[in-house]
C-alpha cells in the first residue's frame, strides 16, 4: 500500500463523523489502528463550564 491508500482510508474514518477528522496509523506498512474524532456530550453547567474555562485558560 502507498500513502494514497492510507490517506483515503483516514478520508473514509473522518466521513463516520460530525467532524472532519479521521486517522490511520501505520507501520511498516500495516494498519495499525483506524479511526475518527468521537464527541462527547457535556452535562456540566454554564458556570461549571466557565470556572473549568477560567481555570485552565481555554
């Protein structure tokens, strides 16, 4: 296999998703893993999410 393969895989991964990311990891050659970004829902509240915010600087 080639990169062009590889690459397409990580295109197909990504298409599983609300977001446009995906990942193949490879190596010598071989898949290794496959995969795609994965949202998680949040129940904190608006100030929970705020204080974590302020506290981490995100």
């Amino acid at each position: 296999m080639n990169a062009e393969v590889f690459m397409r895989l990580a295109i197909e991964e990504a298409r599983k998703s609300k977001t446009p990311f995906g990942a193949v990891i490879v190596k010598d050659n071989r898949i290794v893993e496959c995969s795609h970004v994965q949202l998680l829902q949040s129940n904190l509240s608006k100030e929970q999410e705020a204080k974590l915010r302020e506290d981490f600087g995100s």
